[in-house]
C-alpha cells in the first residue's frame, strides 16, 4: 500500500493531555531503567540532522520522566545521554540517543502530547553518520512484534538491495519507538529487501532477536521516489544459526 504524505501524518500524533503546551514522557535505557541525566531537544528544522544547538532542551528527571513546554510551531523531537554528563557536544562512543519516530510534532495552544523514547547505545560515531537517514520523503514504515505479537521498541530495520542478509546492511533505520513503529528512510526509489534485528553490525548473535519481512524475494518491496510504504508487521524470534 503506497501512503501519501501529503494525505496524513507518517505516525499518528501522540495522546494530548492535560496540561501546558508541549510534550511529555519516559525517556529509558534499553534495559528499561530510567535514563536519568539525558535530555529531550527540540529543533525547528532537522536540516542540520539533528545536530548542533536545539531551540528547546528539558533535562530527564531522576525517574526518567520529562516535561518540555514549547510555544505552539511544528518540532523534530530527540533524545540524548551523554557518558560525560554534558548538555551539548558531538556524538561519542557511550553515549546513547533516540529519535522520536513520530516526527515532526505538532504542538497546539492547549494540552500536552506524549512521547517516550529507547535510549540505543552509541557504539562509534560512523553508525550515526552513515546508513541512517533522519528525514526525507522517501521511505519504509511499519511495526516490530515479537511471536506473541508485542511491539518490539528499540530495534532496527535493515535494508539491502538484494535478499542477501550476510553482509553489512546498505541502509538502518533510526530505533523503533516503545510500540514497535520505525520508519526507514532511504535516498531513492528501488527495491529494497528488509530484515529487522536488535544490533545492526556483524553477525546476529544467538538468540538475538531477528526476523525478515519474507523469505527471498518475499521479503523486498519495490519503492517509488517521493513515496513511503507501509509494509505492516515484521516479527522478530530468537536467532538461530
């Protein structure tokens, strides 16, 4: 099914309750401790790729919890811990971030939305650099379950050009959100076959969870420029070798 961008939202808009103008939520490691010392940035533009200075940041409280008041506008939403403590500086290796999968936002003159983010762990600055696109208006969306059916946040959706899944993936996609929804944005139409894991370099590990839209040709979707895809579900399972 090929979506219009121009007909609705890529993520439907977060609850909106009670409250001042803004967003609020749970920011948490992967292991779901709260990600207390993190903040939530808030930028006008994703332009830049969601670097430099934000035009509004809120600290996590202790319980991972934050409030971030925002005049009404539409914003690009991300969240970042840094090892060394600070509020601003480039990416390094230990730090973590997300990317809120609903962007952009909109904020209104009443009422808060809600957004919680999956801290994923910065291993390098290459995997932030290359492979994983922000934005754009070519792209796959969907949702991450396990077998039992539950949202899968945190994962990564891989895509090659080919159903050949031994090498390193050509494109990642930013994690998924706490319900499962990612969205992978790509440079260009072509065909694209998909798999879906909790790391994104080298082999899956033993028992990692991993799964692949389809087997061999099952699992690639042709895409058109300017188009974003639904593709539905992809379950992840233990990996097996």
């Amino acid at each position: 099914m090929l979506v219009c961008l121009a007909c609705q939202p890529l993520q439907p808009q977060p609850v909106l309750r009670s409250g001042p103008p803004g967003v609020s939520g749970q920011v948490t490691a992967t292991g779901g401790a709260p990600a207390a010392g993190a903040y939530v940035y808030a930028y006008l533009s994703n332009r830049n790729g969601l670097r430099g200075p934000a035009d509004f940041a809120v600290r996590v409280e202790a319980d991972g919890s934050y409030l971030l008041e925002l005049p009404p506008d539409s914003y690009h939403l991300v969240a970042r811990w840094r090892a060394m403590g600070a509020d601003t500086g480039p990416p390094r290796s230990g730090d973590a971030w997300a990317l809120f999968s609903g962007n952009p936002l909109t904020i209104g003159t009443e009422g808060t939305r809600h957004a919680d983010f999956i801290l994923q762990p910065l291993t390098n600055q290459r995997s932030m650099r290359q492979g994983s696109l922000t934005s754009g208006n070519t792209g796959i969306r969907g949702q991450l379950i396990n077998s039992a059916g539950a949202p899968v946040g945190g994962a990564f959706v891989l895509a090659y050009p080919g159903p050949d899944y031994q090498h390193s993936p050509d494109w990642t996609s930013l994690p998924a959100d706490s319900n499962g929804h990612f969205i992978l944005y790509l440079p260009g139409a072509g065909r694209y076959c998909l798999a879906a894991r909790t790391g994104t370099r080298s082999q899956p590990r033993e028992n990692e969870p991993y799964g692949r839209l389809g087997d061999g040709a099952a699992g690639c979707r042709t895409l058109g420029s300017g188009e974003i895809l639904d593709i539905g579900t992809i379950t992840l399972q233990p990996y097996r070798r």
